[in-house]
C-alpha cells in the first residue's frame, strides 16, 4: 500500500510538471502568432541587417530599431538587442565616457545580450520569423509575457527589452521599446527630460511573481 501511494504521488508530481511546461509552452507558441502579426503589420520596417548578421525592425519614426540574429555563432556582439539615437540621452546630460565601452557606436547606443554560440539550422527559409522562432525554441528564458501591458517580449538583459502587444487590435501600445533608466541616470541623464522616451513606473513581477513596480525608459507606438 506504501509503494503504492508513493508512485502516485509521483505521477501526479509529474502530471503538474507536465502541465507548467505546457502552460509555459503556449506562451511561447502564442508569442510566435503575435510577432508575426507584427511583422505583417509593418512590412517595410523589417529588413535585413548586414552588419548585426541578423534582421531589424524600426521604430515607425526611425529613432529605433530591435535587431535578433540569424545565427549565434556569427561572432557579433549581441544576438539580440536594440539600436536607439544617443542624442536625446546626450540632450538630457549623458556623460558617454561613463557608460560600458562599445556600448555608444557613433550616434547611437546599443544594449542587448548573447544567447549563444550555436551555429543555427533552418528547416526551410531564413525569414524574420523563422529567426524569431530559434529564440523560442532554443532560449525559451528570454520570452517574456508581461501581464500588465498584455505584450509578449524579448529580454534583452539589464533590465532592457523589446516588448509587442499579445492582440493588436486590442491595445494601444502595439510595439514598445524598453530601457532600464539607471546606468542613464549613472552617467548624468536627467530621466525626464529625454526628448521621445516616457519616463515611467512600470508594473511587473519580481522573481517570486510577486507585483512590483520599476522605473523604465519607454518608447511605445501603435502600429
């Protein structure tokens, strides 16, 4: 009878398991269909990028750009990051010498992270989506769904992100690039005063999935 209760306390151990993994799944599955729609939504702000070995999606003002890689082993800096005008930060008292080096390349500054070194294979064609996907399948850990905003997102490390809503047709914040304001304010930035960025307490979960809130640098379009 002992042998008995452990084995199916075992398996209903496992059938929870099974079931967090399926849940966590679907979110990842149903971030696929909502990228995509995105991707349709604005066809002439994704393109290639040459120089990051990957693909590049632009903010419809041209301030900013979210860029995943096609394949890890490239050799770039990040596989996954965002490309935004270092002017406005330098226009609210950005002191670049004191922010991590590389991270400023001419104008612009960027932030993101490595996922990898794998060299990637494709069942079919190298497309945006079909990149996106690798991430999904290969680095679950960075697909975000942030309840507050109703968006599914990538983590980009250190607090940055970029972040699409789950439902287009339902959200006013269709795309949204994030940053995480303090190394900014660490090297001089006045954070309310950086011209097309919101400055904003954002609604999240610590690591416990307890509510908290954080400060971000958001610049949110709709699509």
């Amino acid at each position: 009878m002992k042998k008995k209760i452990v084995l199916v306390g075992a398996v209903a151990l496992l059938l929870v398991v099974l079931s967090g993994c399926q849940q966590a799944d679907v979110v990842g599955k149903q971030s696929i269909a909502s990228f995509d729609a995105v991707l349709q939504a604005i066809p002439d702000q994704i393109a290639e990028d040459e120089m990051n070995g990957g693909w590049a999606l632009s903010a419809p003002d041209g301030t900013a750009r979210f860029i995943w890689s096609k394949d890890y082993s490239s050799g770039t800096p990040h596989d996954v990051m965002l490309e935004v005008e270092a002017k406005p930060f330098i226009d609210a008292g950005l002191d670049v010498t004191k922010l991590p080096a590389g991270m400023v390349i001419g104008d612009k500054i960027m932030v993101g992270t490595m996922l990898g070194d794998e060299k990637l294979t494709y069942k079919g064609e190298v497309t945006p989506l079909a990149s996106y996907e690798q991430i999904v399948n290969l680095k679950r850990e960075n697909i975000k769904y942030h309840t507050a905003l109703d968006h599914y997102g990538v983590d980009l490390g250190d607090g940055n992100a970029f972040e699409w809503a789950k439902d287009m047709s339902t959200n006013d914040k269709d795309i949204v690039f994030v940053l995480n304001p303090q190394m900014f304010i660490d090297a001089g930035v006045d954070p309310t005063k950086v011209e097309g960025w919101v400055f904003a307490k954002v609604k999240t979960e610590d690591k416990d999935k307890q509510p908290i809130e954080v400060d971000k640098f958001l610049k949110p379009f709709s699509i």
